[in-house]
DNA sequence: GCCAACGTTGGC
DNA sequence: GCCAACGTTGGC
C-alpha cells in the first residue's frame, strides 16, 4: 500500500466454523487457514496493525457484515501450514521459506444489525466494491475508505 | 443440494 | 505455455 494512511479490509468467515461471537469471546485470533495467493498478499503486503476490518459471515442463512474487527499483529507465517496432522498443512512449504502468513485480529465491536449482502447490493455507491463483483470468492479483500464509511452510516 | 465462477494442477 | 480436469467457495 502507498500510504501510512488506515486501510479497511473484509474478512469473511463461516459462522458454524468461526463466529463474530467466537472472536468477542477470544478477543483476538490468528487468522488461519488462508490458501488464496491474493488473499495472502493482502495480509502479508497491505494490512498494518489498527487498520480496520469488517467482519463478513458466509455461507449462512443470511451472508453479511456483522461486526469489526481490528488488525492485531504485522504478518508473520501461519503456523498451520508445517502440522501434518493440520487440514491446513502444506508439504510444499517449509520454515525456511514460507508460503502462508496471516494476521491475528482483534474483536473491535458487533454492529447493531447484520447489513446483510442482499442490502449492500441495493445501494448503486457500493456496486463496484469487490465484495459484490460477480463470481468474487476472496475471503480477505480491501474495502475504499469511501466505502467503509458509506456502509457503517447504514448501520 | 445445486452450480457458477473461479483457482490450481499436471499432462503434453 | 496451453488447457482440460479437478477442487473450492459461497450464494441461492
């Protein structure tokens, strides 16, 4: 990223799998798990600590953003990736050179309501953010800061 | 459960 | 380097 300015993000998670509620009660969490090449780079070249996150539930009844959550650390090698007995594990990587990083995040707060999927894509402002591009299955992506605003004034 | 829209893998 | 086959994501 070109600038110390604050970036926002979009971070998606399966509700049965990880919760907003599963993060207010750990408080924070390493963000395992990621094996998307884009996704990484994301975390690994463009997240800072105190850049804000969106905390979005797929997959679920009513897919949405749901909270805030905090970039906690700078990027550092998700250690997942050298346990064999892991579903994350990667033979083809090594402590040496690394393939997968991650964050951890911290829980910021819960919004008042879910702004769920459907009703991001009623508002034509936001149509061009990459979380409503057509056939966009990036679980972390940025979100423009006009765009973070314009969403949490619908909260 | 279905399936579109990807990303990855591997034969050639 | 091409591309078919395969696996995954995630809305519906």
């Amino acid at each position: 990223m070109s600038s110390d300015a604050m970036n926002y993000w979009l971070m998606k998670s399966e509700p049965e799998a990880f919760s907003i509620d599963d993060l207010k009660r750990k408080r924070s969490e390493a963000w395992d798990g990621v094996r998307n090449y884009q996704a990484r780079n994301f975390m690994r070249d463009g997240m800072r600590p105190g850049d804000r996150i969106f905390f979005y539930h797929s997959n679920c009844p009513t897919p949405g953003i749901v909270g805030i959550a905090e970039v906690a650390t700078d990027a550092y090698p998700d250690p997942t990736q050298f346990d064999p007995g892991s579903h994350y594990f990667d033979p083809g990587s090594s402590r040496d050179n690394p393939r997968w990083m991650l964050v951890d995040v911290k829980f910021v707060r819960k919004l008042k309501r879910t702004i769920s999927l459907d009703e991001l894509k009623g508002h034509d402002a936001l149509l061009a953010m990459p979380l409503l591009r057509k056939g966009n299955r990036l679980s972390v992506m940025p979100v423009g800061a006009a765009d973070w605003q314009y969403i949490l004034a619908l909260e």
